[in-house]
C-alpha cells in the first residue's frame, strides 16, 4: 500500500527510482554526511541500492523513510520518515525511530519540523506507536533543536558503533496532547 501525505508546503510519498538523482545530490555532499556515521555516496549505483533496500523495508515492516517534495517546485529536497528497528540498539527492540536528511540548500526551511509533524502523527495514530525514538550526534545543534521542537525528550548518550550519540524518545500520549493544542 503505498502511503502519501501533504502538509502546507511539501508531499511525502515513497522513495522510488525517479529520486535518484535527487538522492545522489544530496548524498554525494560531504556536508550532509558530516554528522552520519556513513561517507557520501560516490556513485548512482550506491543510491539505487539504497532505494531497494528501502522497497523491502515497505513491503516488510509497512513504513520506511519517504521522499519530502517541495508541493511548488516537485522537487525531491529530501527524505523523512520512521525506520522500524528489529534489532537491538541501545538496549530497545521493535521499534520506531523517525530520522531526516535534507539537500543542504534546503536546510533551515523548516522541512524537517513540517515533514516529521505529519510522519510522528502517522506513526502514533496509523502505526499505533506507543513511543517513537530518534539519534542525533550530540554535536549536531540543528537536528536536536528539531527534535526538541517536536517535543521529544533527551534521554542519555550512549556509544553507537564507537561514536557517542543522543537518545531521544517521545511517547504518544505526549504527542497527542501536544497535537491538540495546535
């Protein structure tokens, strides 16, 4: 089932192969991995991979991350969206963890915070999430302004693959009395 949301300004929609440009211009940037644990991608290939394993992550767990277009311009400016965690990471199994990355001309637009309001209301609602949990690198201001503007809470940092990072979780009784005053 393919899933597609609009806000005021952007459409969230599956990542499919006519993304890949688009991917691969923002994941080339060295500046956009500069926070992430992996290295750009140096090939269109690499992207094309991604966008498989993402097709399995739909068909196996009903969610993954979803392409953020511009509603004026149609233009993929990014990704957002909720990965399901089978495997442990950092003492939790089965859950939710919502995550973002952005072409670096479109940072500061407020994509992030529109994008993830639609896909945290999704995933507590549609999915029935009872918490929904994000990572940062504690030395990313940006992205935990965003998740504290969303109104998650910062739990502890702990080691994620040799890097120190920040755990936050937000639970849903909290996102849907926050959701009521808007």
């Amino acid at each position: 089932m393919k899933i597609e949301i609009e806000t005021e300004r952007l459409l969230l929609r599956e990542l499919d192969y006519l993304d890949t440009d688009d991917l691969f211009e923002m994941d080339s940037d060295p500046e956009v991995h500069l926070f992430i644990e992996n290295k750009p991608v140096q090939s269109i290939d690499e992207i094309t991979k991604i966008i498989e394993s993402l097709k399995v992550q739909y068909q196996e767990n009903g969610i993954a991350r979803w392409a953020v277009l511009d509603k004026l311009t149609n233009e993929c400016v990014g990704w957002s969206g909720l990965k399901y965690f089978k495997q442990p990471l950092n003492n939790h199994t089965n859950f939710y963890e919502l995550g973002y990355r952005f072409k670096k001309k479109h940072w500061g637009k407020g994509f992030a915070t529109e994008s993830s309001t639609a896909i945290l209301d999704y995933g507590f609602k549609n999915l029935n999430a009872e918490r929904i949990f994000a990572i940062t690198d504690p030395k990313n201001a940006n992205s935990k302004k965003v998740l504290k503007k969303l109104g998650f809470d910062f739990k502890e940092t702990f080691d994620y693959e040799g890097d120190p990072t920040d755990w936050f979780e937000l639970n849903k009784s909290t996102w849907m009395n926050k959701s009521s005053k808007r």
